[in-house]
C-alpha cells in the first residue's frame, strides 16, 4: 500500500513524499532521503519496534516521473495489529494503487515549510551561538502537529497538481475534492484551469499541452498550444522565466535538469502554473519592428509554484 506520510527519522518529523522530495532537490539543505529512515507514521506502531523497521520510498529523487511517488513497505517492514498501514493486499478492484494519488490535501499552502532540524548540522562558520531560535520543538507543539492522521496542508506544488493529473479521467472525484488557496477556496476541478479559458478567472492553476520551450541559455519562454480567444482573435500564450529567478532559486540544478530534458523531449509536455496570470501585451514583432502584435504573457515569480511534466491519461 502506498503511505500519505512517513516518520523522518533524522528530522524526527512526519513528512509526505513530496516533502521528501523538496528536500532532496533544495541545494540549500543538506538533506539525502538515502542517509535517511522513514518509519510507519503510527506513533504506537513506530514505537513497538527498531528504527530498523523501516519503509522504501519510491520516486522520491527521480526529477520526472510518471508514476506517483510514495513511501511504501519493504517485503521486511512489520507493523503491530491493528495498524492501518499493515495491509499489503491491493483495492478490492485489483487496480494497482500506486497509479493514484489517493491523499489529496485540502490547502496548498504558499510560504514553505521549514524544518527544525533534530541535530544541527555542522555549518561552515564555525561555532553557531545558542539562541532561542535554536530552542528544540516544544514537544506539546510537536505531538499535536504530529498527529496520526493524514496531512492536510502541503506547499509543495507537485502534490495537488499529482492529485489533479492522476485522478484526471475521475471528474467526479475531482469536483468533491475541495481545495483552499490562499483566501480562495473550490474544488480541485475548479482551481485548474485550462489555459485556453484563463480569461474566466483570476487566480487559478492554469495549466496546458506545451508547444515550444524556448532556450535562451539562462533564461526561458514556454509556448502554449492553445490560444486564447478574445473578440473573435486568437492570441498566443506564454510564460517567461528570467534568469534571475532562475539564479536565485535554491532547486536550480534539479530545475535547469527538468526544463532541458522537457526542451528536447518529442513526448507531451504540460505546464503548470500558479500565481500569475498571463494578460494581454504588445510586443514588436521580429521582422518588422515598427510592428506589434498581442500576446497573453506573465513572467513567472516563485518556481516553486510551476511544473513542467507528462500528464498520461490527459491525450
Ligand atoms: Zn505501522
């Protein structure tokens, strides 16, 4: 079965994958989920057996993946009766569950989630003093935010937005499923939005198939597909990512890896975007500078809050 959260042992908190995976990525945090044990989430269960008894993660480093990462069992892992996470068994469909992200968190929260970490690291200037920032976590704080239950907030991107891509052919589900951001709350089905319709609101995560990434080196442009209608026109659509963003962002490396392979990619890419919403611009054209011509553009703030990916199931 796949697990919604797992117990980090070396940051003695419960994390998702998707967690684990910022993590990863963050070039500003000395963290490998390999140097790390993820054990059962049930604290009454963890605490029953070693911190040997641990789970696998799966997905957790691969920058693309098409299957949704998740901690699951190893053959060896063991949990006490009555723990929800013992059963191996698959749904009673037999569909294979780790095709779906079935935790489908009910805010998408836009500051980051920070980490108190249980053992300093060892930091490059020397001696760190011993403030009150560095006082541990309250452990009344710790046990209630560490509750057995499914994690209801995320502030990764790539959660709700696996939420969206892996449950697209279940519209159903996806307009039960609500979802807050910000002061903004709907249902998964209606944050999304197509970008062909993101005149219809304000706001939104728009997202569509990619035509053309363009590489200027340290900075890019991602080309929609679809056009945007207005007054019987089309008109282009496109995101630019500067190269300051670019520079500045502590995922870069992972980043640059993701949008290189997606500029030479023959497969269907997709662009998810939250935070902008691309507007109406005139821009000289290349052959005849004296000329303009309209185009719905943004240029993106926040990386964290854009996804190029696959979206099997959408084609
Ligand atoms: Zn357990």
């Amino acid at each position: 079965m796949k697990f919604d959260t797992a117990y980090s042992l070396s940051l003695d908190d419960k994390l998702s994958i998707y967690d684990v995976r910022d993590l990863n990525f963050d070039e500003t945090a000395a963290y490998d989920s390999d140097k790390d044990s993820f054990l059962c989430p049930n604290d009454t269960c963890r605490a029953a057996f070693e911190t040997g008894n641990a789970l696998s993660t799966f997905n957790a480093k691969n920058v693309n993946y098409l299957r949704t990462p998740h901690f699951k069992n190893k053959t060896t892992t063991r949990h006490i009766d009555g723990c929800r996470y013992a059963s191996t068994h698959k749904t009673a469909t037999g569909e294979n569950d780790d095709e779906r992200e079935e935790n489908f968190p009910s805010e998408f929260v836009l500051t980051r989630r920070t980490y108190e970490r249980k053992t300093p690291a060892t930091g490059t200037e020397g001696q760190v003093p011993q403030g009150p920032a560095k006082t541990p976590l309250n452990r009344t704080d710790s046990s209630v935010s560490s509750s057995d239950t499914t994690p209801d907030k995320t502030s990764v991107f790539a959660h709700p937005v696996e939420c969206y891509v892996s449950n697209i052919d279940d519209k159903d589900k996806l307009k039960a499923m609500p979802l807050k951001i910000g002061d903004h709350t709907a249902t998964y089905w209606a944050f999304f939005k197509k970008i062909e319709y993101l005149q219809d609101n304000k706001g939104l995560i728009y997202w569509g198939k990619i035509k053309e990434i363009k590489d200027y080196t340290s900075s890019f442009r991602i080309d929609f597909e679809k056009k945007v209608w207005l007054d019987k026109k089309p008109y282009s659509v496109n995101v630019y990512l500067s190269k300051k963003l670019i520079e500045n962002y502590r995922k870069r490396q992972a980043f640059l890896e993701q949008i290189k392979a997606a500029v030479d990619s023959e497969r269907p890419l997709y662009c998810f975007f939250y935070g902008v919403t691309p507007e109406l611009k005139q821009v000289p054209s290349k052959k005849n500078p004296e000329q303009t011509f309209g185009v719905f553009s943004a240029n993106i703030e926040n990386l964290d809050h854009l996804i190029i990916r696959e979206t099997p199931g959408v084609e």
